[in-house]
C-alpha cells in the first residue's frame, strides 16, 4: 500500500484530536514501526508538516491547524524514474556522500518501496531510456529468479549469453548487473548500457546455487590511469568524484573506468595539461575539433 494512504490516514486522525503515535499507524497497517516512524519523519522533514508530540496523550498534533497536506501524485512511469536515481543515489560513497545518500533516502519515500540490500547507489545526471528500461527488467528477474537471454555488446565483445542474474550494483558512474553466466560457468559484470535486447525466460534458477560476488566481478577490470597538471592542489584524494593520488607538485594520478564520462569531466573542469595516456589525449583533440569544426561551419553560414 501507498505511503501516502498512511500518510492520509495519520493526518485524518490529527485532525479528529485522537493522538495518533507510530504503534497505531504500525497497527492500523501491519507494518514495522520502524517503517511507520520514517512515514512520520518524511511527513515532518519533506511535508513540512508542523508535527508536535504531546508526552501526557503519547501522539501527535499540528502546531498549525491551518496546515494542508499537499497534493502529490505520481505516475507509475516517474516512481520508475526516482526509483532507479535512488538506486544510483546510494551507491555514492565519494566526497559529500552524506548529503548524497540523504537524497537517495528521500527519492524511496517516493517510490513507496523499503530499502533492499541488493541495491546500492551512485550519482545519476541523466536517465537513459534503454539503460531505465534494462533496470526494471533486471530488478524483476532478480526478484523471481529468472534466467535472461542477453545480446551484448562491448569494446571486448559482441555476444549472447544466457544468465542467471544475481544484483545491480553501480561502480564507476556505471550500472552493472551481476549474474552467473552459463557459458563461461562463473560470475561476471555486465554493463547495463552494453545489453541491446534482454528476454526473461520462465525459467528459474536457485539462488543457493550461486553466490553474487560483485566487488570480484568488476574488480576483474583495471582502471585506466590518465596522469593530469591540475590548476591547484586537491584538499582530498579524489578529483571531483575520480581517485587521485599526487605524484609531484600538480601532477596527479587519475583513475577511471569510463573514457567518454571522463572526458566529458575534463571538458568541464578546470587543470592545465593531460599528459597521458596518449590515446586519452588524441580521443580528447578528436573531441574539441570535431566542435570547433562544427563551430567554424555555423559561423560560415551565418556570414
């Protein structure tokens, strides 16, 4: 049931003066009280409801009578949407991670679901249909344990696999379904964004039969190391989100996994010069020419 139906219920019962406490809305819905004190936490915190204890009734009143719930609603398609930025929003443990993670808790008191331990979170800036699409998909055989025929698609291969899929993690500003793939009879990541065409099968697998490892899955790949001359010296051993390690004066080492996210991240940061790896530097001048070139043609048409 929508937290919003208790929601309701609760400011139903401020408003006939019966004290409402976090063991009646527990009762009245058969859920945890833990559960039923977040539902009253998210009133008071992202409602803004004007939430008073009263210890001799042992419930709740307004502090201001006049106050309204707002009117919130939802369609299935946008719970959709904040419930895959909060899977990424937990993921984040780099700079600011607190306020990160805060932001992640806030997007699941949308999405009317408790928190899952298969899920963690990281950062999202834009949500791309397919890779959304690919999520749910996932998240739902997940749940049934069903197997999945994939076609995917990376730099390393072009192939189909059939797999049991075990979680979704995100690592690195990536989103990864880990899952025992039954050709190679081993676990193995799978970037979300590489499968063009997932089919779920009827057919189920026992989860007892294979334990989801997907620290060891990922770590099988190595990060990329781009040697940068920064503007002025990081006060962490992080470069907005990437890990640095300083190797002398300015120049730091940086690691990342993803070649197209970080150059998008040079193009918007600030540093002096990028000194390897040579083909970094030569994706990177293919990148700013092809937009001056784009540029030099909008100022010829307009001349």
């Amino acid at each position: 049931m929508s937290n919003m139906h208790r929601i309701q219920w609760f400011d139903q019962q401020i408003r006939e003066g019966n004290f409402p406490n976090s063991s009646r809305l527990a009762e009245q819905f058969e859920i945890s009280k833990r559960q039923a004190q977040r539902d009253i936490e998210y009133m008071e915190f992202s409602l803004h409801a004007p939430l008073q204890y009263v210890a001799q009734r042992r419930g709740y009143v307004y502090e201001d009578k006049t106050y309204v719930l707002p009117l919130l609603y939802m369609t299935e398609e946008e719970k959709k949407v904040l419930k895959f930025l909060a899977h990424r929003y937990r993921q984040y443990n780099y700079e600011n991670a607190a306020v990160v993670n805060r932001i992640a808790y806030l997007l699941d008191r949308f999405t009317e679901e408790d928190e899952d331990g298969r899920y963690n979170r990281l950062p999202v800036f834009e949500v791309n249909p397919m890779l959304l699409q690919n999520f749910e998909l996932f998240s739902q055989a997940i749940r049934d344990r069903l197997i999945v025929h994939i076609a995917y698609h990376d730099q390393a291969e072009d192939a189909r696999f059939r797999i049991w899929p075990l979680k979704l993690v995100s690592r690195y500003n990536a989103d990864y379904v880990v899952a025992y793939c039954e050709q190679s009879r081993k676990e193995r990541a799978f970037r979300l964004d590489g499968i063009g065409r997932a089919a779920v099968t009827n057919e189920t697998f026992e989860h007892a039969d294979v334990e989801a490892k997907e620290d060891q899955a990922i770590s099988r790949k190595k990060p990329f190391i781009a040697k940068v001359l920064l503007e002025a010296a990081l006060k962490s051993q992080a470069w907005n989100g990437y890990p640095a390690r300083p190797v002398a004066g300015l120049l730091y080492e940086i690691e990342f996994y993803d070649a197209d996210s970080f150059i998008q991240h040079l193009l918007v940061t600030e540093w002096k010069r990028l000194l390897s790896p040579k083909w970094l530097r030569a994706k990177m001048r293919e990148k700013c020419s092809g937009a001056l070139e784009r540029l030099n043609e909008d100022d010829g048409e307009q001349a």
